[in-house]
C-alpha cells in the first residue's frame, strides 16, 4: 500500500487512515458496503472512495 500518496490538499493516504483509526475501532459493519460507506462519509474533507483507505480496514475486519 503507498500511504504516502498524495489524496487531497497535502492529505496522503496514511492522514485518512490517522483521522479514521480511532472511530474504527468503536464501530461494528455488518457487511464491506457499509465499511465503505463508512470511510467515505467519515474521511474529513474528501468525500470520495479511496481504495487504500478501505482496504487497511477491510483488513482489520472479519467481513469477507
């Protein structure tokens, strides 16, 4: 995974994660649509689906 990849404004991959991390683990998904949905709505200023974000919580997951 490339989380020093350039998102949005001077944000990278590994800020998105940063700003999630600590929400994550307080949350349950039932399924990885509702994984997804959650990082996009949850991500602070960049609203659109970035796979490496998804993926290091997918991974973190038992959803398969």
């Amino acid at each position: 995974m490339k989380s020093n990849r350039h998102i949005w404004e001077g944000w990278t991959v590994q800020d998105f994660i940063n700003e999630l991390e600590f929400t994550f683990k307080y949350k349950t998904f039932q399924n990885k649509q509702e994984l997804k949905k959650w990082c996009k709505s949850e991500q602070p200023y960049y609203k659109k689906h970035i796979p490496e974000v998804y993926k290091h919580f997918l991974n973190k997951t038992n959803l398969t």
